[in-house]
C-alpha cells in the first residue's frame, strides 16, 4: 500500500495580459518549484488546480502522474485547461496542491494514483461541479444536509459525530 504526503497549498505564478485577466505560462515555473522542499517535484501521485478567493478554495482539475510533478503539472494540455479556468475565475488565487508518495523506494503501483485520482475527483466534484475532469460524472440527485451539496450554514452536531465517525472531520 503506497501512502501520499500532501504538501501545498503552493501559488501558481501568472501573469496578467494586455487584454485582461490571468494566464499560467512556463516562463514563471521556477517560482513554482522552488516554493517546496526538496524531492517533492520528482514524485509520484497526484495534483489538484484550485482557485483561492475571499470565500475559501475550488478545485479546479484533479490530475496524476506516475512518474513526476514536473514534467506533468503544467503540460500544454494542462496550462490550457488552467488558463480556461482562470477565464471563468475572474477572481481569485490560483494555487496546487500536491499529493506524493512518501518514499522513492519501491515499484510504482500506477493502479494506486489512479484510484487515488479517482477518489479526489469525487471529493474535488462534490464541491466544484464544473470541475474539468469530472469524467462523465453528473451531479447527483441527492444530498446530505449539512454534508454534502447541503446547502450553507453550520452542520448540527449529529452531522459532526457522522463527519468524525466516517473520516470525514
């Protein structure tokens, strides 16, 4: 069983075009890196893109690599998909987080990311459901009040025990 560390939330650098907005470029990735501990870059697992603004953090795209963060995060297909977001999000931070294995040492189960993947996608589409690789998944025609798409306000204290019970606090 493979076990991942989470590291983040790390700021993206962007830059701000002539015509307006916020878009990630490869020229700026250095700044990138260079905010996390040693080694972290060249592991294994999974990011996840987000938004930070005044009212919290929005996932944004979940995504994973088997072999390391810095030749997958910010591929072109991925800073295209950052940069559509950051259209959408005129407001806000953007910010990764990074889930790595804890050790370099043995195989790489790839089965094990991509379930892991798998997991924070559904974790990352029950917050976000514009989320970009939400893979064929439709919202859900249900809820949990105080827990899940159960609107605003403070969840009562049954919601709590259940929260803490399940792994979930």
């Amino acid at each position: 069983m493979s076990e991942f560390v989470v590291h983040g939330p790390f700021k993206v650098p962007f830059s701000r075009p002539p015509a307006g907005g916020k878009t990630v470029t490869t020229d700026r990735l250095n700044e990138f890196w260079n905010q996390m501990q040693v080694g972290v870059p060249e592991r294994p697992g999974c990011y996840i893109f987000g938004i930070r603004a005044s009212r919290g953090m929005t996932p944004v795209y979940v995504g994973e690599t088997a072999n390391n963060m810095r030749a997958e995060c910010f591929t072109p297909r991925n800073l295209n998909i950052y940069n559509q977001a950051l259209g959408e999000y005129r407001k806000g931070t953007p910010i990764m987080f990074l889930l790595v294995r804890s050790s370099q040492r043995g195989q790489i189960d790839k089965k094990e990311i991509h379930d892991l993947q798998n997991y924070l996608i559904d974790i990352a589409f029950n917050k976000n459901p514009n989320l970009y690789n939400r893979q064929g998944k439709r919202t859900p025609k249900w809820n949990i009040r105080g827990m899940i798409r159960g609107g605003q306000g403070r969840p009562s204290e049954d919601v709590k025990s259940f929260k803490i019970m399940m792994g979930m606090a």
